[in-house]
C-alpha cells in the first residue's frame, strides 16, 4: 500500500477522510431520496393498476402452436387441461405414469378433431426418466414453451401414520418431479426468452390442514419453489433483456378428481368440491392473463392475508366453526 506524503502533509488525514465520505454520504442520500419518490411514484402507479385491472382484466394471450406439456394428463385436472389447450390450438404432450389412462385422454383429444398429440409414459418422480423422455420429446416435437407440472398425489393419514416410503414418495411426486421437469425445459425457454410454468399447488400449500402433513408440506414447497424462481429470473440477466418467461401458481380447494377421497364439508353451498373442467378453465384463463398465483375459488387468497392479520386464537375458532377438511383414509394411493 503506497501513500502519498505529500498530500498528507498538507490535509489532515481524518479531515480529508470526513470532507470526501461527507460528500460521498450528500451524494448517497440524495440518490436514496431519489429512489424513494421513485419507489413511491410507482406504489401509486402499481396500485390504480391493479384496482383498474379489477374491472378491466388483462387481454389472454394466444396459445396457438405453442408445445404445451401436463405432466399427470391422464386423469383429473391434468386431463382437463390438455383438452382446453388443444382447443386453443397449442400442441399438447402428455406425460403421466398410467399409461391407460394417458391413452384416454390421447384418444377424447383425437375424437374431438386434434390431431397433434403426444402422449409419453413417464413416472416424473423419476429424474433420469424425466430427462430421456425430455430428449425424446425435443427430437419429435421440439423445445416445450408451456411445462404443467400437474401430477400430484395425497395419502390422508395422521402424521405418524404416514410410513417414510410415503413421505419420501409425496415429496417426489408432488416437488422433486417440478425440479426434473425444470431442468429439462426451463434452459431453451431461457434460451429463446419465452415460456410459461404453470404448477398446480394447493390450499394445501397455504394453509396447514390434519391428515394431510406431508402433502401440505410438499404444496407448501412448490409455492416457495414458484415464488424464488420467478424472482430469480425477474433480478437476473437473460441476455440483458427482461426475462419474459411467467410463471403462474395454481391454489385449488377440493376438486372432484378421487384424489379427494373422504372429504369433510359442513358447508358444501360455501366451498363445495369444484368440478375438474371449471378448475382447468380457470386454470387456462389465468395463464392467458399471465396471473402470476390463482387460488380457485378466487376469494380464498385474499382471505387467508386478512385472516393472518387477526388474532391467531380467533382464526383458529374460525377454522373449528367451519370444520372442513380431509378426513383420513387407508386407500392407496
Ligand atoms: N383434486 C383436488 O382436490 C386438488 C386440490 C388441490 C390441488 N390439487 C392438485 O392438482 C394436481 C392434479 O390433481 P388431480 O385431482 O387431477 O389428481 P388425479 O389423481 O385425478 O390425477 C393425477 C394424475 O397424475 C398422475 N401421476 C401420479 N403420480 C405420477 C408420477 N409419479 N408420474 C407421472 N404421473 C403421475 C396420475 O396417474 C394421474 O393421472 C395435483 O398436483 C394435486 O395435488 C388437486
């Protein structure tokens, strides 16, 4: 370290350290005061935006020719989805473990006139799986834009009821699967700045319910798994551009799929089971709006915020009042 004596000799040091870091410090305040009327500025903007867009929702955006894979499209909510996308003209690959019910849907698609269909027998929990098929699709298809990762499963039973295999396998499925898929389809989407992730969570992954610890603690995961990524992408750099790549984060209560199966509703006129073709068209919806979280009914987001400003003995009281939820069951899953 070299010092100049020259210059020290004639300004105290402390003096000419507190006369720069003063000028320093005017300048860093005044850009900080800067940043806050910005910051400001943009609070009131942001927030008549969205009151605006209460009533003016945004426009949807087109589907048309964009290579759309469900993961789980064999069943429920998935299979669902792949009719409503391949009316929007998109191409649809389906995945699920159940070769026959993927079939199914593969053939309901073919009976209603759409012809670009692929369907893949893949068990998404299954890493090294999920890669080979990922492969296969880029070779026949081409490079995925809009990635459902939908295959789910929930075993209701008290915690300790719960064996490790199924814990471990809940986790699977229901996050490590997000994961796999992610690695696979998420670079050319970041590669061409353009794609969409949808991931169905739950209300299980905002509120905790009995019965279902693990499956709670697995939706609760793809929320936060939804949430870093997207604010990942937002802060980074993709090619100096604004990353245009959305992400949208899927909270439905009870949907009559059977993955439901002993369900506890004491008032089934408030928060009956939904039925899985009004979940996907809300599901389809709010992904053409580029939504970026839908709970479904859409009223029970707004509610659980409030609900955490009230007194934590209160909402519990709420919760016993309403007494709704999953009981358990022995079935496997
Ligand atoms: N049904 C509900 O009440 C409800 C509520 C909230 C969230 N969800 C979530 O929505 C998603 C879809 O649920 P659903 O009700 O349509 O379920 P579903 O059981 O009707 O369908 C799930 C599909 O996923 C497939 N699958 C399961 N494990 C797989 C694996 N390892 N690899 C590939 N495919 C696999 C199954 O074969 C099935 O076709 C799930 O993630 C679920 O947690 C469902």
């Amino acid at each position: 370290m070299t010092i100049n004596i020259k210059e020290s000799n004639n300004i105290p040091p402390l003096k000419r350290y507190r006369s720069k870091s003063m000028s320093n410090s005017v300048a860093y305040t005044s850009l900080l005061l800067i940043e806050l009327i910005l910051l400001v500025i943009k609070f009131i903007y942001t927030t008549i935006e969205s009151i605006v867009r209460l009533f003016l929702p945004p426009l949807e955006k087109s589907l048309v020719d964009e290579i759309v894979l469900i993961t789980g499209a064999g069943h429920g909510i998935g299979r669902e989805l792949a009719i409503l996308f391949a009316k929007q003209n998109a191409i649809i690959i389906c995945w699920d473990l159940d070769e026959k019910g993927n079939a199914e849907t593969e053939q309901m698609l073919k009976i209603k006139g759409y012809k670009r269909i692929y369907k893949y027998k893949v068990d998404v929990s299954n890493r090294q799986e999920v890669l080979d098929a990922a492969n296969l699709v880029k070779q026949q298809v081409g490079n995925v834009t809009v990635l459902v990762n939908n295959a789910g499963i929930m075993p209701c039973r008290p915690m300790f009821l719960q064996s490790h295999e199924t814990i471990e396998k809940i986790f699977n499925v229901n996050v490590l699967a997000h994961f796999w898929a992610l690695e696979a389809f998420l670079p050319s989407m970041i590669e061409n700045n353009h794609g969409h992730v949808i991931a169905l969570s739950s209300m299980c992954g905002v509120i905790g319910l009995p019965n279902v610890v693990p499956y709670c603690a697995s939706k609760f995961a793809v929320r936060g798994l939804m949430e870093a990524l997207y604010e990942e992408l937002r802060v980074g750099d993709t090619k100096n551009k604004k990353s245009e790549i959305k992400f949208t984060t899927v909270y439905p209560i009870m949907v009559n799929t059977g993955l439901v199966k002993k369900p506890r509703n004491r008032f089934p006129f408030l928060l009956d089971m939904q039925a899985p073709e009004k979940v996907a068209n809300i599901i389809v919806k709010s992904m053409r709006r580029n939504y970026k979280e839908v709970s479904i009914p859409w009223m029970l987001m707004p509610l659980d915020r409030i609900s955490r400003l009230l007194p934590g003995k209160f909402i519990q009281n709420v919760k016993d009042f309403i007494d709704t939820g999953l009981d358990p069951h022995t079935d496997e899953f």
